[in-house]
C-alpha cells in the first residue's frame, strides 16, 4: 500500500481496526458507531444507507433502490443484492408514447415497486448481525430530532423549489413554512422519523421467535402491511400504477457478482441489471503496459480510455436490460473473440464521431437523435462502503429522488422513481413493461487482490458512474497512486451514447473535461476528433468516488472519500 498523499487535497484516512466511507459524513459516522458497538461491515453499511435516505434526501429515499455488493472474508466469497424493483403490473409503455410524447413524466406515472427497504433486510439477514431497530437508530435519530442543513442539499432544494411546489406533499417536507430551508437551520423529517420506528416496532413485537423473524417482520411491515396499504390507496387516488399486489410478492434477490480480471485484481460487480459490467467491458479493451507508455491525463490516455468507454457504453445500450426477461450475452461480450474485434475499433488517432457500433453489428449504431446544449445533471444518488476489522467488506449505492416523485403523504417516503431509466421506444431491450425492471446506472463494486487486498468503491454520478469507477481503479492499478490521490485526480467523462435519465440524451463526440487539464491536452483531444466540453474544477458532475483499501497481512486500511461531493472516510 502507497503511503503518503503528495498532490492530494484531503489526506488518505489509515486505520487497524475498521473504516466507513459514506456520500455524507453524518453517514459515515452511523455507520462508525455501529462499528464501535462491535457491528460487522454489512451491519454498518446498512445503518449508513439508512442514514443517507434522511440526510440526503434530495437523492436518495427509503422507498428508493439500493443495490449491494458484499465481500464475506472467512468464505471468500463475493454476492449482490439486487435492490430495484421492477414497473407494477398496470404499466403501460402506450400511455407515455400516446400522451407524453414518449417521455415519462414526474410524478406518480414513473414510480416502480420500491426496492431499497427489502434489499437492507436481505442483507441483515444474510449477511449482517445486527436487528433493523439497531442499525436504523441513527436514521431516526437524524429524521425525528433533524439535522444541520448543509450548502449543498440547500442548493438542490433551491434549485428544483418548483418541482417541490408541484406537489403539496413534498413542499410541506421540503419547503417547511413555504419556504426554501437555509444553511445552519435544522431540518426536521417527522413522518420519516415515525416510518422507520414503526418497523422497528413491528420487528421488537416478533422478535421473541429470533433476529431473523424479526427482520421479516420489517419486510413485511413493509411490503405486505400498512404502508404497502397506504402507498396503494394513494396511488389509486391519485391515477399511480403501484398496487398493494404489486409489492407484496416482491423481494431483493442474492446473486453471483460478475468477475472479471484486470491488473493482477478480481473486479466483481452487479449483473447487467446494473451498468456495473460496463467497467469489465472497457478495461478488457485496455492494456496495463500500454496505459502506463501513453502517460497518465496524457492526450493519448485520454482519447485511448474514452474510446474504450464509448465502445462499452455502445453496448449498454444495444443488450442491458433485465436479465430476468431479456437475453443479455455477457459471456459472449466479454469473450475472448469479441474482445478482440472491439479493440480493432480503437483508432489512436481518430475519435468515433458519434456512438460506435455495438457488438456482432447488431442494431444502428445511431438509434437515438443528437441532442443540443449541455447534458443536464441526472438525478442522482450516493454510495458507502465499510471494511470491518474481520476483512468483510460492503458496498451499496442507494438513491431515488425526491423532486421527480410524489411524496405519499403521512409516510415520509418517496416511492422510487426509477422507472425514468426506463425506454419507451418499442423494442428497446430497456422498454417500459409490466413487472420487469428497469436498467440502473447504481453499481457499487469490489476489487480484490487474492492474498493481498480487498477494495469497495464506487460513486454517485448517473452515466459518470463508471467512468469515474474505472479512471479510480486504473490511477490504482496501472500508476500506483495512493488511494486519496487516485480519487481526486482529474476526470473525463463521455457523453456519447443514450443517457440512462429520460429524456436519455445523446451528445455524439461530446467529451467533458476538468479544468485541471492543460490547454495542450485539450486541443489535442479536439485534434482527435473529440467536442471537447469544459467542466469546472472539482465539480460534482465527475461523481464523488468513495474507496477504502484492506491490506490482508497486516490488517491496514486506507480510506479515500472524494472532495467533490460531502463525502467523508471514519475509521482508525
């Protein structure tokens, strides 16, 4: 492990014991203490998923999606959990095409069967140690007695006041008095506060049967009691799609990670349900030797990493979908023969001008037109990751606005939006349809050095996820950087291909750039073929990746949390 953090604007946290990085620092430290009253790691990263749903609750919700990966160290075995719900059984892809011009509009029309609450119990259950009410304290800690409000949730709330006004529910919560909350005010989410303790009620009234009946108690509060009750009648009231019978058949699913080797490591990620195998799809069309000749940031790095991008992304779009309903080959992409034609794509001197093909030349590479101006920021998310003093490691990155869904009243709870990830184009492998799930841009990962180390990461950032994931893992992999200066360092990202939020805008050629890139670097990338796009320093838009390093022989870990963002790394 790299000591040391030259050119780093915050330092790397190292610690012996145990380590929480979270998207907000009152998340990190719930998970900490959670740490401290001798939780395990997946105990830990529940409490601060929670925890995230409350003080971060422009983006994420408790009735949102939480996808999961989890590192068991004494098995050595790596699983996820498939935390997003699938659109409810009335869904009808001709009403958005027939009255909405083919988008999906906010509000209640977009809403998909929450899945966060059930994907938290199945990891308690399978993996953690701890009751619901003992990991979800902080949560209602922060929701009944509030919490600071900070620069940059007030700027979200500020920036989409009028979306919040289109609906009395949400405006009551968010706009308190009417008006919009100000930095160093506490903000109070009392309906919440009372959701949550009234599942931990439901698990202390079953727990004389054990731990594990107690969850299930929770899952069904949930699912199959007053709140699944009380979400239905407000979406019948208010013409939604979500039914009762929609949500009481549903449970999170533990699946095998997709692995893939890079660099001497295993990288794991969720299925193809996720984005996640677009960071496997890129890094098999790079090559370490040739990464490290070319130069980190150099021009040719740049325009090398971004090709290999946007031959994934290409991908994306042609065959991920809900492996539940759909065919996606992912052996076959990742296939040796395959790998092989899409790195004869790479053209060193010359950018693919729009999207490229996608693989084995099916379907138009061009199936979405070019959109003007700039891409907007996407709805978007969180992350944490925790690594215990065992080695277990947890990673999940939870979301679901707040602004683009209708909040039930009485409950505190937006029920996901995550059906705006969905398409409405006819035939789309991603189409709108009845109980199947949308396609997620939340992927959280781990990578592990057999007999050396462990690392969860991850990053919020819609279709930035993994390119910032991957331009982490190579300043890791390929250039040694100590974790906090492989964080922070300066980011790209592509923008052409479909993006994953309606109304999925497409920017053939349009590559973004931190202002930390040399004038040279940009003119040179604008020589390739490349529309160059200027992003500001440090800007939230390049995701905010959060990382912690688990040495196996000593037991160190190194915690990196991205400055970007309200990030923060706990851990000793």
């Amino acid at each position: 492990m790299t000591i040391g953090t030259t050119g780093a604007f915050r330092p790397t946290l190292f610690g012996t014991q145990h380590m929480a990085v979270a998207g907000h620092y009152l998340a990190a430290h719930a998970a900490f203490a959670i740490l401290e009253a001798g939780g395990n790691a997946t105990d830990a990263g529940v409490a601060a998923g929670i925890a995230l749903g409350v003080v971060q609750c422009d983006l994420v919700n408790f009735a949102g999606v939480a996808p999961i990966i989890v590192y068991d160290a004494k098995s050595g075995r790596t699983k996820t959990i498939s935390g997003i719900g699938p659109w409810p059984a009335l869904a009808d892809h001709e009403v958005f095409l027939r009255e909405y011009g083919g988008l999906i509009p906010p509000g209640l029309l977009r809403t998909v069967v929450p899945a966060a609450p059930s994907a938290w119990v199945k990891a308690l259950q399978h993996f953690g140690t701890m009751s619901f009410g003992d990991v979800a304290q902080a949560a209602i800690r922060f929701a009944g007695d509030g919490f600071v409000m900070y620069p940059l949730l007030a700027d979200m709330i500020a920036d989409h006041e009028a979306d919040y006004r289109n609906w009395p529910s949400n405006a009551a919560v968010f706009l308190p008095g009417g008006c919009l909350p100000r930095v160093g005010e506490i903000f109070v989410q009392t309906d919440l506060a009372r959701t949550l303790q009234y599942l931990v009620d439901e698990e202390r009234a079953a727990s004389g049967n054990g731990r594990i009946a107690g969850l299930t108690a929770v899952h069904n509060a949930f699912y199959r009691g007053d709140i699944a009750s009380t979400i239905d009648a407000f979406h019948r009231s208010e013409g939604g799609w979500l039914r009762f019978e929609d949500m009481a058949p549903f449970e999170a699913a533990i699946e095998p990670s997709v692995v893939r080797s890079f660099a001497g490591a295993e990288i794991h990620t969720c299925g193809p349900w996720t984005q996640g195998p677009v960071i496997h799809q890129a890094l098999a069309l790079l090559e370490s030797d040739e990464l490290q000749a070319l130069g980190h940031n150099s021009p040719a790095y740049v325009h090398r990493v971004t090709e290999a991008l946007k031959l994934a992304f290409a991908d994306r779009e042609q065959f991920y979908g809900d492996p539940r309903q759909v065919d996606v080959p992912l052996d076959v992409l990742l296939g040796p023969e395959n790998i092989a034609a899409r790195r004869s794509l790479l053209r060193d001197w010359q950018a693919w001008p729009e999207m490229p093909p996608p693989s084995f030349g099916a379907g138009a590479p061009n199936a979405m037109p070019a959109s003007t101006g700039w891409p907007e920021l996407p709805g978007d998310t969180s992350f944490v990751c925790v690594v215990d003093k065992h080695g277990n490691a947890f990673a999940a990155t939870p979301s679901d606005t707040s602004y683009d869904s209708v909040l039930v009243p009485g409950t505190g709870l937006c029920p996901s939006s995550r059906g705006t990830q969905s398409f409405t184009r006819k035939g789309h492998v991603a189409q709108v349809a009845p109980r199947v799930r949308p396609r997620l841009t939340c992927n959280p990962a781990i990578a592990i050095k057999p007999g050396a180390w462990t690392m969860p990461f991850g990053t919020p950032g819609g279709d930035v996820q993994c390119q910032a994931m991957v331009q982490v893992l190579l300043n890791r992999l390929v250039f040694g950087m100590d974790l906090q200066v492989a964080v922070e360092a300066p980011r790209f990202a592509s923008y052409s291909f479909p993006g994953a939020f309606q109304p999925h805008a497409y920017f053939p050629g349009r590559l973004a750039l931190e202002g930390r890139f040399d004038n040279a670097t940009v003119r040179e990338l604008a020589d390739r073929g490349h529309d160059i796009q200027a992003w500001p320093d440090w800007t939230l838009r390049a995701g905010a990746v959060c990382a912690i390093q688990h040495e196996h022989a000593t037991g160190v870990k190194a915690g990196a949390a991205d400055p970007r963002r309200t990030s923060y790394a706990v851990g000793w």
